[in-house]
C-alpha cells in the first residue's frame, strides 16, 4: 500500500485520497485523474453541443411561451386543456389555437432588436356563451401579462382586436395580442 504523504500524491490531491486507500500507484493515480479531468470537460462539452436548445431564442419563438401562459393559467385549464400552435385537423370543442400572425422588428443600439410580434388566439366552443367565456379566460392569461423561462421573455402583452367567428359548426372569438418580445 502507498502512503498519502507520498511525494507524488502530496502533489495531486485526488491521487493521494486513492492511493491511501490503497488501489494504485501515486503516478497511475495522478495520470487517472488527468484523463478524469479531460473526459469530464469532453462530456460537458458533448452535452452542450447536443442539446436541443443551443440557440438564444427569440420572439420568433414567442408562440412557445405564449402555449405555456395559457396552459399555466387556472382559468383556461378549468374549461379546457386543448391548446394548439397554427392548427387542428380534428380536436374536441372546446379548444384554443394560437399563432404568430405577424413581427414587426425595430432596430436598437445593441446588437438584440426590439421585437413586437402579432398572436392571433382563437377560441372554439359549442356554444356562443362558452367561446365567450373562453376568451375572457384567454384574455385573463395573456393580457397585460409577463413571462419569461430561459432566453424567451414577453416584456408585455396587451390585447388589441377582438372578433367573433362561426366555423363549421363552433362559435369562436378571434383575439389579437401585441407582444413585446
């Protein structure tokens, strides 16, 4: 067995925890914990590199946190938990689609831009009265609200249109939200 006060471990703090319990050499020790180090640098660096979100995201990612705003809210959960990006083949009423109708980018000092993007959120339901009802749900969840998670952030939302449909056999409320991203 080799002795922690070995002139090599004394060097190499990890070398000298194992070779004091007895496993290897000081110089296999410190030649381990090397390799340890470069491995453990490589796999952190493989993680990052593999990740799916390597990118900032930026208000053309808007509709995501627009999603999680309104399935976090109380309100809209408690009359449905259907919320659906751009589009829905088939989808039991009621239920919310949402998608980024339009961004309007301006330039700034910095390299980041002030973004405001257009969400239009419509609101289906069997009845006039549950659309309505989901709508004013909506509204609660989005307008004048903030959010944040990651890079995204929606500095402020605020509702400027609201208009009522009938599409194939649903009621709905077509609401357009100004979000500041």
């Amino acid at each position: 067995m080799v002795l922690a006060t070995d002139s090599r471990a004394a060097q190499a703090p990890a070398a000298a925890k194992i070779t004091a319990l007895g496993f290897m050499s000081a110089a296999a020790a410190a030649n381990s914990a090397a390799v340890g180090e470069i491995m453990s640098g490589f796999v952190g660096w493989l993680e990052r590199l593999t990740s799916k979100n390597t990118m900032q995201q930026t208000s053309l990612s808007v509709g995501i946190l627009i999603r999680k705003m309104l399935t976090d809210s109380e309100r809209v959960r408690a009359i449905t938990d259907r919320v659906y990006p751009l589009i829905v083949d088939q989808a039991t009423l009621p239920y919310v689609v949402y998608r980024r109708a339009a961004l309007e980018t301006q330039a700034t000092k910095t390299p980041s831009s002030a973004d405001t993007a257009l969400v239009e959120v419509v609101c289906y339901a069997s009845t006039y009265a549950d659309s309505v009802a989901l709508a004013e749900a909506v509204r609660a969840a989005l307008d004048h609200q903030q959010a944040q998670e990651g890079d995204l952030r929606v500095r402020c939302c605020i509702l400027t249109d609201a208009e009522e449909l009938y599409d194939s056999d649903a009621y709905g409320n077509l609401l357009t939200f100004a979000v500041r991203a």
